[in-house]
C-alpha cells in the first residue's frame, strides 16, 4: 500500500506529464514540504516509477515514467 506522501508526489508528477516538475513543483503540487518531496522523489526513482530527467543550474526536474501514467 503506498503511503499518502507517497501517492500525491506521484499524483503530481502523473498530472504533469509528459512535463518534467522541479522538486518545488512538485512540493507545491503535493502541498508537502520541499524535503519530504526531495526524499520521496529518491525513493520513486531508486523504485524505477521516476526518472531524472534533467538538471538546471542546481535544480533536478523528475518526469514518470511513461508506463505508470495513471489517466
């Protein structure tokens, strides 16, 4: 079962897609702290849901992975 924090990172990147999210967005689009989504963020991508999908400056931007978007 996903925990609650878990599940709205992942909400938020799905919504966004196919747009990548800073982890600020997507701390915004949760309505969680910018540390809870920066460590949520590492586990959905050491679980493969997420990639990295570009760095700007000092800022990461995370996008789901195609398959695991939920419409």
């Amino acid at each position: 079962m996903l925990s609650t924090t878990k599940r709205k990172v992942l909400e938020a990147l799905s919504k966004a897609y196919p747009l990548d999210l800073s982890i600020t967005e997507v701390a915004k689009r949760a309505k969680i702290s910018k540390p809870t989504a920066s460590t949520w963020l590492k586990v959905l991508e050491a679980e493969g849901k997420i990639v990295l999908s570009r760095r700007v400056g000092k800022a990461k931007f995370y996008r789901i992975k195609k398959g695991d978007v939920k419409t």
